[in-house]
C-alpha cells in the first residue's frame, strides 16, 4: 500500500482547512493518517495497485471481478504504523467521507465502514448520478457527508471503526468476468468540511458565484471553460444539470427549495466545487 497521510484539501468554501484524515492518497502535502491497509476478500475480488491512469499520485487501488461469487465485497483494515496488525480509529471529528472511484459497473453499491462492530452504509447508484457519481469508466470525486451513512443499529459509533472501507454490491449481480465489474478507487479520505476536488496536485481556483444567497437566478464565472454544471442538494441528489461551454453561465434557480447547494463545474478533466444558499 502507498503512503497514507493528512492531507490539506481546498474545500467548497475556497477556504484551505487542515481538518482531514486519510487513507489512502499520495498528495505531497501529506501527514499523519492510517498508516496503511489490509485488504480482505469478502467475495468476488482481488486487489492490485496498477499505477496506471490514477486519480492522483502514482498508485491507486484496483478491484478485479473475478466471476467466484454473484455480488462483491471488499473490505479495508486500518493497520498500526509498523502494519503487524489491525487497528481501530476515533474519526468522530470528521463529518464527511471522500473518494474517487471510476468504474463501469451497472450494479448500485454501498460504501459501508464498521464502527463498534455494528455496519453504517450509504448506497451509491449509478442511475441517480448519487453524489456526482457515474458508471462512465471516469475519474469521479464524492465527497458525502457520514450522516448519510445509515447504521443497522443505535449502537453504531465513529469514534471506534474497525473497517475503513468497504464496497458491497446492493444485490446479486450479473456475473460478468472483466472491466464492466471491475472498480478503481483513490484519494480516499475524511474531512470536517465537505471537500473540493483538486486532481494530480492541481489547484483550482474558486468559483464565483453571484448573487449568493439567490432566490432565482445566479451566474457562475470560472477562469476557464466551463464543460458541464452540476447543483446537488445537500444528500447529493442532482437538481440540475446543464452544459456551459464558456466561462460565464446564467443558471435557473427558481424552482430549488431553500437551503444550501453544491455546484460542481467539470472542465479540461477537472472538477471545481463550490457552495450557495438558495433563499
């Protein structure tokens, strides 16, 4: 496994926050985090590093269906600094959980962690776009907030996680052997805000956005060409999406209800995030 480390993000606000704990990434900004990981097979998977085509850095985790089983499952433990054995983590201070995963997989699945031995998961489906997640094969960042995650029991707790990471199949799949069932995943780590994507070391600049509070319409300007906007709600449903094509758009946000929004801009393969409150 690569080095894990603290990472200093830029988060929604344009705002550098130092806030965050991570577990798997390679930005050169890094600190202390998980240390490193072990990698158990709950069905359906084995785990390479290919370094080829990553998210951000040199490495990144590949998953490879491998046809034993009709669902997958993988599952991540935290190990101590000198990785002879599993630990458990207090991450009670964070409020969101960030990833990126590319895949082609038509099967919903959950993330899951494991806290006081008790499951909290949170459903990732490829036709709601949950989260700016697609199945297109590409690079995409969530950055979902843990009060998402969904505990089977009262008893679950952040502040003693056991599993760190952990991808399931909602249901049986089709048990196609190769790239459609295949996943990638990168850059995972927690933050206390909810975090912007800033790919291979790249720093984006902030969006602006006026006026901000908005009641009906606002305009969104970036310093570059701007390919395809994305407003989520705050439990990442998509409310809107449209293509830009230039550094200015006028966007409708008449018929949003009140309360705070994300908006997510891809240009040139990356993806700037910023906040407004609909009023």
């Amino acid at each position: 496994m690569k080095k894990i480390n603290l990472m200093v993000m830029l988060f929604i606000s344009a705002v550098t926050y130092a806030q965050t704990f991570s577990i798997y990434t390679e930005n050169s900004t890094i600190g202390a985090g998980v240390n490193s990981l072990r990698f158990s097979n709950g069905s359906g998977f084995t785990l390479s590093e290919p370094g080829t085509a990553t998210y951000e850095g040199n490495k990144n985790l590949l998953l490879t269906y491998n046809g034993t089983s009709s669902y997958f499952h993988a599952i991540m433990f935290p190990r101590n600094a000198a990785n002879t054995s599993d630990v458990v983590l207090d991450l009670s201070a964070y409020s969101y959980y960030n990833l990126a995963i590319k895949t082609a997989s038509p099967h919903p699945f959950y993330i899951r962690m494991r806290g006081n031995n008790v499951i909290a998961k949170v459903l990732i489906n490829p036709s709601s776009n949950s989260y700016n997640f697609t199945n297109d094969n590409q690079w995409h960042f969530m950055s979902i907030p843990l009060s998402a995650f969904i505990p089977e029991s009262s008893s679950f707790s952040l502040s003693n996680v056991s599993e760190i990471f952990v991808l399931r199949s909602e249901n049986t799949i089709s048990t196609v052997v190769g790239s459609s069932n295949n996943f990638q995943v990168d850059n995972i780590y927690l933050s206390a805000t909810s975090a912007l994507s800033v790919m291979s070391g790249e720093k984006n600049k902030p969006l602006s956005i006026f006026p901000n509070p908005a009641s009906s319409k606002i305009t969104i300007t970036s310093d570059q060409k701007m390919d395809k906007i994305s407003i989520y709600d705050s439990t990442g449903k998509r409310a809107i999406v449209t293509d830009s094509g230039g550094k200015t758009s006028l966007i409708d946000i008449s018929k949003l209800s009140k309360g705070t929004y994300i908006i997510s801009v891809e240009s040139k393969a990356k993806i700037t995030s910023s906040k407004f409150i609909k009023k």
